[in-house]
C-alpha cells in the first residue's frame, strides 16, 4: 500500500521541483560558503598562534599545545576541504 502511494506522489507533475530544488542548493551553497569562511578565519588565527609559539621557542622540540593546534588546524583544514569536494 506505501509502495502504490509513493508510485502515486511520483508520477504527480511538479512544475515547482526543479526551482525549489535549486533554491534550496543555492540557500545551502551561501551557507556552506559562510562555514568556510569562518574556517578559514580560525585557520589563521590558529597558524599565526603556532608561528609566534614555534618563534619563541628556542629549543627543537614541540610543546604539547603546539602539538594540539596543529592538530586542530589539520581538522579544520580538512572540514574545509571535505565541505569544498562536496560540491
């Protein structure tokens, strides 16, 4: 009975679909693209706190929170380019 009701809603002309569909693609896009960005932003601040971290630092070795910021900033560099693959 479920199977003969989508069969039904299938086959009823949508003269809205395509423009809702992209609509909503455009909506979702501007969103994404904001996400990106305030990304991209904390990428920044996080590099340069690495940089004046690592400058300061006169021995050869890493802190344990210059350890986790470039950790950090890997995953966010990565959600940035999973978001960008997306589309």
């Amino acid at each position: 009975m479920l199977a003969l009701f989508w069969l039904a809603v299938a086959q009823e002309p949508d003269i809205r679909g395509p423009r809702m569909k992209r609509e909503q693609m455009e909506a979702l896009l501007k969103h994404e693209h904001k996400k990106s960005l305030d990304d991209a932003a904390e990428l920044i601040k996080l590099s340069e706190e690495l940089k004046i971290e690592l400058e300061k630092n006169d021995q050869h070795v890493l802190s344990m929170a210059a350890m986790k910021k470039t950790e950090e900033i890997e995953k966010i560099a990565k959600r940035i380019r999973g978001r960008m693959r997306r589309f």
